[in-house]
C-alpha cells in the first residue's frame, strides 16, 4: 500500500468510484483491486458505487438521506453498467432507483432517498461510546485474507477479532474500531456508505471463527450534512456494530459510526446470509 | 369496531390487502378506511401491500426475509396499482422490486428479499425487555385523530403518549406497547410488516407533542419462519421502538418486535421527516 503524497483523483477509493457516463440515467464502472473481497468487490464498495452514480446524475437535488443495496449475485472482476434512476423528484426529496448489472444481469439492486437537508430543531439521543483515542491504540490488521483491509486505517477498541475458545459462543457480537480511509481521504457520502459495511460478519465473533456469510441486504441512513462531513478531514471515525438475532441462515447487523467530537454521522443496518 | 366473529376473507385487514391480478407483475388495490391515516393510508398497510403483491406473485420463492419501503409521495382515497417484478431469482433466494402508482404517478417504491429459511445454529442476542403482561395493562387508545389506530388492539407499556411538560424535551423516545390486530387475526408477513410501522413518530415523544412528521423510509427484516407467526395465533406482541437522532429534518427511529415468549419476530427501522 503505497504511502505517498496522492491527490483525490488518484486516491483507490476515487479510482474505484470512477464512473463514465453512458446515456440516460447509465454508468460505467470497473471493480477494483483494492477494494476486493475474498471472491467479489467489498459489498461496501458496490453500496458507494450505485450511490455514486446518483450523487453525479445531472437530476440530483439535494443529498443522500438513506440508502438500501441488495446484493442480489455475484460481481466477477470487470466491467459493470450503473443504472441510476430518479424514481420521483419532489420539491425538496428525490427519490433513485438503483441497479447494477454484468452482461446483461442483474448483480444488485437499491434505492435511495435525497433531501435538501435544513435547519431545524434537534437532539442527538444515543451517546458515543466511551473509548480511547484511535492513536491510542494499535492498527487492526485483518484476519481475513482479504485486500479492501488494506484500504482502511482500523485501530480496534474491542471485538476486533474473533475470541472465544473454538466451540463456545462468545457471549455478545460487538465489535468497535476507529476507522479512515487508508491512505487518509476527507470522506464524502460515499466514502461513508463503504464505511457502514466495514465490520466483518457478527458471526464471526459470535462463533470463533469463520462461517461462511454474506450481506444479502444493507440499509444506511445518513445524519451529517455534506460540510460535516468534509471537516472530519483526516480524522477517523469510531465504528461500532452488533447484531440481535442469529436464526434459520440469517442474522441482522445494525452499525453506528461516529465522530471523533460525537457526532451520530450515520447508523446502517443489515441482514446476512450465514451457512450452518 | 365491530367485535362480530368473522372468517379470515372477512378482516379488515385482508380486506386491504385485497390485490387483483393484472398481467404480468401488475397487481390492482384499493385505499381502506379501516387503515386511514390523517392525509393518506397507513404506512404500514401500503408496506404490507407491496408485500402482499410479491408473496402472491406466481413467481414467488421463499419467504420474506426483508422489505424496504420509501414513501415517495402521497396516495390519494382510491384505486391503486402495484407492481411486483422479481429482479433476480436464485436457487434458495428472491430479490424484488415493488412500485405503487396511482393515475401514473410512482408514489411509493421498494425492494423485497425472499429466501428459503432452513435450520442452522442459532443464537438469541438480544433479550426481550421485562414488561407486564398485555392482559395486565390497558387500552393505548389513540392521541391522534386517526382511524388506523382502532384496527389494532394496543396495551402500553411505556411511552405510549408524549408525556413531558410543554416547551421541554422528553429524555427519551422509547415506547413499548403490546400489539395485536383489531379484531384478533393470526398473523402472517403481511400483517408484521403492517406492525413495523405502527409506532408514532418519536418526535412526538421528544418533543411532547404533535411535529409535523412523515416516514420517508423503512427497512424490515423478518426473523421469523411462517409457522412461528401462525403459532401466535391472536396473542399479543411485544413492540418496541426509539430514536437515536434527531437533525436537519430528519430522525431514525429502529423497532422490535417480539413474540410474549420472547422470540424476535421482526427487527425495523426508519428514517422520518419532521417539520422545525
């Protein structure tokens, strides 16, 4: 992973993002190396990507409010089409359907909402946790033999890694870590999409081990505007996810992801395909 | 409300999700009273609606294992039409895509996961708060003007009316109530994906009082196989909702949902547009 001084325009996750029109509401795009996966891109790459597409179609109004991707089948490294359709545009609110496609199939799937946010009253109810600074702390390291870990500066506060003796259940699925793009790029809505993906299966840690397991389908809400984003810079942010119920295949995954000051940037849920 | 027995055919409740076939992935239904909401249907009926529209679909796999709504724009009293169209079919799993339209009009978009549940090790993480049981507890009754509220039979636990002193905010947004259908009716995915939605906004707990308020997006995952939910037979549920943030004119608001014996039914979220 190279160190060295990069503007936006060569930073992985902007070369991953690339994007090329290709006629009404379609995009061209590329998987990337970086942000592979063991047999496919990161899901959190692909959920940026689509969400990409319509943060540069030209009928964009406003910002993303939410965000929902289906992973629907595999992605194969390549090429894919971007189709990113305006459902309905209100005066405020647009609403985008969302679909990738390889040779012809569909891959994924979602939607998203857009508003123009606006002041109003408000209230931050949930609390960040109480954890110490990342550069207090050590980097994460995968224990994946994955690529897109590269890709990310992760300093573990607990559950980084699966703990519990092989054979016994480990008795919760928490998992926090500060986590920045690697290197450090000033994140921007797709960045924190990817982001809300980053946490590996809760199954892991709730096993010990590895199960095989895939997101089917992961919903993000976004509560930061675009000029908070943009003062986070290079500072990480704190990253904390667990799940509630394993059953029958599936289990849920609900992640918070906050600022170094405090701030709520985004929570993401999901639910996962696990075998055994 | 009548209280007369009836067959399944004759609920109010399968009565509103009456859909008449119409060509492929075309599906034909009409507004009911009996789940007004102020200006417009239920949310949770027209999300239980375009659920009905897939599980009724010829093509159907599986059971539901996720469904996500986005009210795009308002349904007026009336005929409405649906459509359902699988956007890829696998070997043990469904993806969706839903649309209601009215006069041509897209108002509400969606995506559903349908899967085969088979057994697998499993785990409960989340434990079911200790409340009083339903039949311990009064009617909730309802604090707004509107007709939904009498299709279900709701027991208040905590939270069930914004209870702090005007001009001062609430320190919490949960409320808890016991829930089950009015009149009593076994429950299916339809009628779950109708209970997701059936908490008030949290502002209105916030802030002590009616905001101006509307669900933009909601996101459902089931937990649940089909006989669990016909075990429960007319017993009530427990539900659960609050907020983690309120910001720039939009909060989040995540619910549960579970069974008297303390089983996660259903996991929810939502994010909702408020006014000031």
């Amino acid at each position: 992973m190279t160190q060295a001084p990069h503007t936006d325009s060569q930073h992985p996750f902007d070369l991953a993002l690339a994007l090329e029109p290709a006629g009404a509401h379609r995009f061209l795009g590329h998987t990337s190396q970086a942000y592979w996966n063991m047999i496919g891109p990161f899901g959190g790459m692909t959920a940026a990507t689509l969400l990409q597409a319509a943060l540069r179609h030209p009928e964009r109004l406003g910002d993303p409010i939410a965000l929902t991707v289906n992973f629907a089948g595999p992605i194969a490294e390549g090429p894919f089409e971007i189709e990113a359709r305006p459902s309905r545009t209100n005066r405020s609110t647009q609403h985008w359907h969302l679909e990738l496609r390889q040779n012809g199939e569909v891959t994924t799937t979602g939607s998203a909402v857009f508003a123009v946010r606006r002041e109003t009253w408000g209230s931050g109810e949930a609390v960040m946790p109480d954890v110490p600074p990342a550069d207090t702390l050590p980097g994460m390291g995968g224990f994946a033999p994955v690529r897109w870990i590269g890709s990310y500066d992760m300093r573990a506060v607990r559950g980084a890694k699966p703990s519990a003796a092989v054979g016994t259940e480990h008795p919760d699925s928490l998992t926090q870590f500060w986590l920045r793009d690697e290197p450090a790029r000033t994140p921007d809505y797709a960045a924190v999409a990817a982001w809300c993906d980053a946490f590996y299966p809760r199954i892991f840690l709730k096993r010990a081990g590895f199960v095989p397991a895939g997101t089917v389908s992961i919903t993000t809400y976004f509560h930061a505007d675009a000029a908070t984003l943009a003062e986070l810079g290079d500072s990480h942010v704190l990253g904390s996810a667990r799940a509630q119920v394993f059953r029958q295949g599936f289990f849920d995954q609900s992640a918070q992801i906050w600022s170094a000051s405090g701030v709520l940037l985004a929570s993401s849920h999901q639910i996962v395909y696990y075998k055994e």
